[in-house]
C-alpha cells in the first residue's frame, strides 16, 4: 500500500509505495535532459499569466520573461464530467524540479478541491508531500525503461502497474518531461484520463500538448494544467512549521551580531555546474571585509568537502551547516538571510520559495529554462554570456571571475537595504 501522508479526498490508494535505493542519474528523458550545450539565448516565452508577486507577466518583461504565448494547440480533449475525485502527477525528480512545479500542483488543488491528490516521485520527497497544501500521498516510483530517476525492475514495475490500474485514477498528469518515454508510464497506468506533454506525434494520452524545450520550468506546466481549467499564480512555495524556525533560530545563534547574514551553497549534484570553491572563498571574504557579512555555508551532507575547502580557504569566520539541516530547516535558516548564493541548484529554488534574495550563478543546462522569473529579488549571474564566444558551458562557469559575482551581491544587498529602511519609514 502507498503511504498515506493526507487526505482530502476520495477513498485510499491502492498503488505500492515501492522503496529503492537506486535512484540513478539526476536526468530526464531524452527532450527534457539540462544537457551541456542546450542553453538558449532566446527570450522565455510566458504567456498570459502573473509574476512571482502576483504583478501583471508583462511588469516582469525585465526579467526576460517575453509575453509572448508559447505553442499550445492540443492534441485530444479530457472529460472531467464527473469532475476526477482521484488525481495522480507524475515527477520522479528532485528539489529545484518540484519547487518549480508547486504553481502547478497549487493550480490543480484550487481546481479540484475535493480531489485525493497522489504524487508518483521519489522516495526523498515523503516529507515535500507532508508540507505540501497542494499533494496527500506520495507513491514512490518504481522504475521504467528509459527514465533515469530510479532502476528498473521488471517485476516492481509490473506490480506497481498492476495495482495502480486496480485503484482506478480519474486523472494522471505527466509533469515529468517531453513524453518520449514518460507517456508510456502514464499510459500503463490506466487512469480515466491522462494529459501531458508530447514529443512529435503520440497519441498515447487523453490530451496533450506539444513540448517546448525553451519554454521555462514554472510556465511549462502551468500551461499544462491550464488544459484542465487549473489557473494560479507563479509563486514558488515550501512551507514551514515552528519546529523548523526553532531549529533555524539555534543553528544560526552563534552569528548574532551586526552585519548582514549572507549564504552560499558551492554544491550542486551536477559537478560541471558548481563554481570552484576557491572562487566562494574569495567572494566570501570580500563580502565579509566590505560589509561586514556573516557568513553561512550550506550544502547536503555528501557536500562537506565542498563547504570545508570554502571554509578553510578564509580569513573570516563561517559557520558551516552541511549536513546540518534537513530540508524543513534549511528553508527556515534560508528565510533568515539577508541574501543567498548558489549554484543553479535546488536551494537557489528554496531561497525563492521563502523570499530571501539571490544570487544565481548559472552555467551549463538550460539555464534560461530555471532562472527565477522575479528578477528584481533574484539576480542571475550567466557564466556563458560573459564567456568567449564558443567557450564550452561547464569551462565558463569554471572560469567565471568573482568580480562581476560580488557586483551582483553587492547591488542585491544594496537592494535590500533600502528596502529595510523603507520598510522602518513606513512603520511596518
């Protein structure tokens, strides 16, 4: 049996939540891989939808947000008469990728309320379900041929199959890729109706729409589920209990003091997307000397040899929380900065979920694809565009210099400085 974290709705699943350890590459299939070399240099297409803060798309035209309509003529039509009581989204993948699909799930919940929403991902993201307002369960994902998120065994797969067609979804939504090879996992699932995107000519869902590589993570699949009457805003969302701000406020209580709380992740799962730690150490220090920073290193436990070569690269004092925090506290010490930098990695997606500026240094993988959409709040620092012409993705951000990094976090932290003091004006 799937284990239940919520219910809203609807009667139990019935679809195993099959563990496994084995959760290969962080990829996707083949039309929707952050391969090297896919960035694009043209414009995010939008649509006609709202900014982050609930401001009109095109007010966020400065960010690179072009109002244009992406493509969206549909293949197929869905029947939600009578509306589906038992929904399913499928998104093996991690953080930043379900941060970035939290519009969409909001969407869905809005449009049908009374639904039992099933997330099928991975083990890691029980406790995203349980903090989510939008998801109830979480079945973990079995494996299937083709996606790299997990391994496949033939017989897992097949009983997972077997008794999600025996629990008989209304609705599965594909939110995991292009479809090349995803949409057959949602087909075999059974539902009554299934919508996602699709790669060429593929019939195999109720209703699709084709898939746009260059279209942004967060608008992608709002125009997905628009198909299904599901409208939101484009706010990025993570919540938090008071057990997490406890936590946060003891972690971070040897920094008190003047000085504003600056973070920096020199992680991320891709190492061809991580700055050198040399270069975080000398940003670090500047910030430190100019501006009398504090300074957080962040980063999962596997990362402490990054945080510690930053660590031990400076002259001031940095209190390193790798492998200090799970997910719930990190958001609640993230909350607490003045400013945040990192990699284009999961925790630049969290720094926006719970409004803390950033700064996000960008290089190989579609970056434009991931960028944050508020661009006043969280700037982008693209490696490529300041490389050489024909200067290879991952070298770029390799060699991206700290002089334009610090620049940027000096304009952010100047940024939210007149913000303060605004705020302290204004009484509020």
């Amino acid at each position: 049996m799937g284990q239940v974290v919520r219910r809203r709705g609807g009667a139990p699943g019935e679809a195993p939540a099959v563990e496994t350890a084995a959760r290969g590459a962080a990829r996707r299939e083949p039309h929707a891989q952050r391969a090297p070399g896919g960035l694009r240099r043209g414009p995010v297409r939008a649509g006609g939808l709202r900014g982050e803060r609930g401001e009109p798309l095109a007010a966020a035209a400065t960010a690179g947000v072009a109002p244009a309509g992406a493509p969206s003529t549909a293949v197929g039509a869905l029947c939600l008469a009578p509306p589906p009581r038992r929904i399913a989204v499928f998104r093996a993948l991690y953080l930043g990728d379900l941060l970035c699909a939290t519009p969409a799930f909001r969407a869905l919940r809005g449009r049908f309320p009374d639904a039992e929403f099933t997330l099928i991902g991975l083990p890691w993201a029980r406790d995203f379900v349980a903090r989510s307002p939008a998801l109830d369960r979480l079945e973990v994902f079995p494996g299937y041929p083709g996606i790299a998120e997990a391994a496949h065994d033939p017989a897992r797969t097949a009983t997972f199959l077997a008794r999600a067609r025996a629990a008989r979804y209304d609705l599965v939504i594909q939110l995991h890729g292009s479809g090349v090879t995803s949409n057959g996992f949602v087909a075999a699932l059974g539902a009554r109706e299934t919508l996602g995107y699709r790669a060429g000519d593929d019939g195999r869902l109720t209703a699709s729409l084709a898939y746009d590589d260059g279209e942004h993570e967060i608008l992608r699949w709002l125009r997905l589920v628009a198909l299904a009457g599901a409208t939101t805003d484009m706010a990025l969302e993570y919540p938090r209990t008071p057990a997490d701000e406890a936590r946060a406020d003891a972690l971070l209580a040897p920094l008190a003091g003047p000085g504003p709380l600056v973070g920096l992740h020199p992680g991320a799962r891709d190492p061809d997307r991580r700055w050198p730690a040399d270069r975080f150490a000398t940003l670090a220090g500047a910030l430190a000397a100019r501006h009398g920073a504090r300074l957080v290193l962040t980063g999962a436990a596997g990362e402490r040899p990054l945080t510690a070569a930053v660590r031990d690269a400076l002259t001031a004092p940095a209190l390193d929380l790798a492998g200090a925090t799970d997910l719930g506290t990190l958001a609640a010490v993230l909350a607490r900065l003045d400013l945040f930098v990192g990699n284009n990695t999961g925790p630049i997606h969290l720094a926006v979920a719970v409004g803390t500026p950033s700064v996000m240094l960008a290089g190989p993988g579609r970056a434009d694809c991931w960028v944050p959409l508020d661009r006043s709040r969280h700037r982008v620092v693209d490696a490529r565009r300041l490389a050489p012409p024909g200067a290879d993705e991952a070298a770029a951000l390799r060699q991206l210099p700290v002089a334009p990094v610090l620049a940027t976090c000096e304009r952010a932290l100047a940024a939210r400085r007149a913000g303060q003091l605004a705020s302290a004006a204004a009484g509020l």
